[in-house]
C-alpha cells in the first residue's frame, strides 16, 4: 500500500485516482502509524510553501516526513512537495523541510522561451524532460515524453541531485533526489501515460524495498 499525505495542500485526490487505475492500494492519511505501515510514501501539493511549512508544523507531519526519510522509507515528492523538500523557498520567506540540500527561485518574467516571447508566469502546461542521471524513478521514459506543469517557483537543488531538467526560458531541476527519495516538480498524475509510468516505477521500487511480493 502506498500512502498519500493528507497535509490540506490538495491534489491528494487525484493522485488517489491515477493510482487507483494502475490497480494500486492507496490511502490518503495524516496518521503516523498508517504512513509508518505503508509501503511508500507520496508527498503531493498544490499552492504556496508558506502554506504548506504552516500546516506540517501544525500538525507535527513535518516531524514524521523528516523521520520516514531518515529511516529510509520511500517517499516522492510532487510539486509543492518537491519545493518543501528543500531548505528554503522564498516564497513566503519559508524556511522548507531541508532534507534536500537546496532552495526554490521565481521564474523571472523577463526571460524569453525558444520563439523568443517572453515567458508566462505560472508555468503552466505541458513540457518534456532532460533526464541528467539514470534513476529508477524514470525508467522507460522516452525523450520525447511530455508532463504537465503548473508553478512559479522552481527547485534549485545541489547538482548532484539534479537527476532532469525542463527549459522555460532557463534551464531548470524539474526531478531531483536520490533513490528512495524523490521529488518532480510537475504533476504525474496529470500527465498521461508517461506520468503513469512514474508512479508505477515509485510503486515497484517501494514493493522491492520491502521485499514485498
């Protein structure tokens, strides 16, 4: 079983929903000892840092995350989830989770995209990946694979856990992480097969870490 963390942050459902048509269990929870039992853990969101850091604070879920990693549980990261990963957003002023070395920036509204227009601040749609470091989270995606995403901010990890980049008028970290731990900055849920194709390798990589049939 997979957990889905349920932080007030949204999205929750609709990763449910993508997980639910690859025919995996799944729970959406807040609770310590569900999260600690599953299998993985996915760590969704939608809105702004500050938001987010207030709400597993509240809660003491920034606590748990922090321990589930340290213990090696498998965890992706989606979105705002992947941004809170890291030290710090600007955004709010928010000091994140700091379990990935890092910080997030503002897509600056001056930069132009390949026609030379300027760019759209949120980054919203679809855009393919430059994959930097094999993981196993982007096993069997094909280059020409596109995934949709919606953000202003984006992460700035240390390089050595940039595994893909994006280009929207620079160049940046759209999956970073490390086995086990990962985090992309667009939706899988949203986008289509390749997506589905992300969140069954986290699956499988989860089933295998626990040695689980």
């Amino acid at each position: 079983m997979l957990a889905i963390l349920d932080y007030k942050a949204g999205n929750q459902t609709s990763v449910s929903r993508a997980l639910n048509h690859l025919g995996i269990d799944n729970v959406i929870t807040a609770d310590r000892d569900t999260l600690s039992a599953a299998h993985g853990v996915i760590f969704p969101g939608v809105g702004a840092a500050g938001q987010a850091m207030d709400e597993l604070k509240r809660t003491g879920l920034d606590d748990v995350l922090k321990s589930l990693i340290w213990e090696e549980k498998p965890l992706l990261g989606i979105c705002v989830g992947c941004q809170v990963l890291l030290d710090y957003s600007p955004e709010n002023d928010t000091q994140t989770l700091g379990v990935v070395p890092g910080r997030c920036d503002l897509f600056n509204r001056a930069l132009t995209d390949a026609k030379g227009d300027p760019i759209r601040v949120p980054h919203m749609g679809w855009n393919s990946l430059e994959i930097k470091r094999p993981t196993r989270l982007l096993e069997g995606i094909e280059p020409e694979a596109n995934f949709y995403f919606v953000h202003s901010y984006y992460p700035v990890p240390d390089e050595e856990y940039v595994l893909a980049v994006t280009d929207y008028g620079v160049e940046f970290c759209s999956v970073h992480g490390r086995d086990g731990l990962w985090a992309t900055q667009f939706h899988p849920e949203k986008s289509g097969r390749p997506g589905l194709r992300i969140l069954n390798n986290f699956h499988d990589y989860c089933l295998e870490a626990g040695h689980v049939e």
